[in-house]
C-alpha cells in the first residue's frame, strides 16, 4: 500500500488541467490495487465563508448521526444537530456545492469510471475522532474494509474522497494490509470469517432474497443483500471484532494535512480514522465492471476464493 501524489498541481487541477489517459488509468490502477491518492491542497474552490460557517457549527454526538449527511440524488439532508431552517438550508447547499465539485475533479482524474458511478451520500464529520463513543461496529478508530448495512453494491465498489477542512489539525489514519491478504488470511479458515455461499448454490437463501426482491418491487422498503454483500458486511464486523488482529497486524499510519484531499478504495484499503475533525467526504459507488484490473475488484477475489459466482 502505498500514498501516490497526483502529479498535477492543485492550482493546475482547479484551471481544468487534465491528465493524459494514460495517468488517468494509471491512477485507477492505483486506487484499486489499494493505494490511496493523495492531492495536498483543495482543487476547487470552497469559499471562506461557507468554510467558517462549517467550522462554526455546534453538534452533539449522543443525539444525532455521528455525520451530517448529504443524499445527493433527494437534495436532502440529515443528522443535522440544528434547529434552524436557515442554518440547515445553508449546510445543504454547501455539501450540494462540495459534491458537485468533487464530482467534476473526479470525472477529470478518473476518466475511466466516468459515467459508471453512481453518486452515494456527502458527508460533514464534524466531530473530533479521538475518543468518540460508539459503538463496536460503528467505530472509526478499528481496522476495517467498508460494507454499508443498508446500501448493498452487488460487487460494484466503495470509492471515497475526502477533504480535511480543519484549518489547522491534520487527519490521522492508520492502515494494514489490503483485502485480497486479508480474506487469503482469514476468510474460510476456522476461527476466520466464513466464505459466502455461492449464488443459485443454496435454495433457501435463494427463496429469501427473491421474496425480498419481490416486496421491493411493490414498494415495501427491504434490503436485499447478494451473498457477496452478506459477506463485506460480516468481514467488516469480523475485522472490527477481532482483537488479536487489531493489535498484532501490521500498520502503516498517515497525516492528511490541513486543506487536502485523498481518495481510496475503502472495500480494498483496510483503514481506520484515529484523530481529526473537520472533513467533508463524498462516495461514489463505481460499477465493478469499469475496473482497469478487474481480477483486483473484492467481488472477483472471493468468487475466485469459492469458485462460483458471489452477484447476479
């Protein structure tokens, strides 16, 4: 694992400088390989005003959301610890701002995937990391690969940017090993994290998801999960779960300065957040078949590991 610097310059990137095709694949081959590119600066403008409100807003970890969330496609917000109308319209209107522009350097640096994403939440994390109380699973400061509970891929993947706006902190994280070594490592062996049943391989399963995508498709709001998306979801808990693993696996840890930006694949790079307030973050869920090394995708490692398909 490794941090790559993209090479065009900040103040180059907000001009509209493109890379050749070439770099841009070449950055996709990076992100999916598990490295984590890094830009130190911000790309696009944020302007002052709109940053100093951000910085200013008070929330409170017991009762609302640990983030503030931005659902790009309802235009919505959530988690917002407020109870002014004007104050939330605002934040909304900078995480809309924020995505957009994200959206738009993205579409410039990985060119490859453009078009073949589909927009998933924005959010604020304004909470300091260090110390926060929650719970096992929802921690930020354990070594994990990310699954969302609610959301399922099918085997499309998880790419997040993130941008530390604290003026003057850096955002720390720690990684270990990627993935593909963690399931050789511990997916199928005993003590470890079962292997997923194959797709069509188990008719009970089968019944219950079809049920499942039935209800959906008359509008009764039901998660259906793929066998591969049962098992992120597990491997995630798995990882959090495992104390011997926290705490003899190998780290690397990493300082994201004030006013930079980073993306990762966060399915492939086993990260943790250990201190840092103050980021805005967008995720994008990027289509498994626009990879440029598609045998890396964790979707394809683990039908490889089974032998048999894992999402329809």
């Amino acid at each position: 694992m490794a941090l790559i610097t993209i090479e065009s310059s900040p103040e180059a990137l907000k001009s509209g400088t493109r890379p050749s095709d070439a770099a841009a694949r070449d950055y996709c081959r990076h992100l999916e390989l598990g490295d984590i590119l890094f830009i130190p600066g911000i790309p696009f403008d944020i302007p002052q005003d709109d940053l100093n409100f951000l910085l200013q807003q008070e929330q409170s970890g017991g009762a609302f959301h640990k983030n503030v969330a931005y659902r790009t496609n309802e235009d919505r917000l959530t988690g917002f610890a407020g109870d002014n109308a004007v104050d939330a319209d605002r934040t909304r209107s900078i995480m809309r701002a924020y995505s957009q522009s994200a959206t738009k350097l993205l579409s410039m640096l990985l060119a490859p995937y453009t078009e073949r994403w589909k927009l998933d939440y924005a959010s604020y994390r304004p909470l300091e990391e260090d110390g926060r109380d929650l719970s096992l699973h929802k921690r930020n400061d354990l070594l994990h690969t990310d699954a969302f509970p609610s959301r399922p891929t099918n085997g499309d993947r998880i790419l997040r940017f993130f941008t530390n706006i604290n003026p003057a902190v850096p955002r720390k994280w720690m990684t270990t090993s990627p993935f593909d070594a963690l399931a050789q490592q511990f997916a199928g062996k005993a003590g470890g994290c079962a292997l997923p049943k194959p797709l069509g391989g188990f008719a009970l399963d089968n019944a219950v998801r079809g049920i499942k995508q039935t209800f959906r498709s008359i509008g009764i709001p039901v998660t259906v999960r793929s066998p591969y998306d049962d098992f992120m979801l597990r491997f995630h808990n798995f990882l959090k779960e495992n104390g011997e693993f926290q705490k003899n696996c190998p780290k690397e840890y990493w300082d994201f300065p004030p006013n930079s930006c980073w993306m990762v694949y966060t399915d492939m790079t086993s990260h943790a957040v250990l201190s840092g307030q103050y980021a805005l973050e967008q995720t994008y869920i990027v289509s498994k078949d626009a990879m440029v090394t598609p045998e890396k995708a964790p979707v394809r490692i683990l039908e490889k590991m089974v032998g048999a398909p894992l999402v329809s």
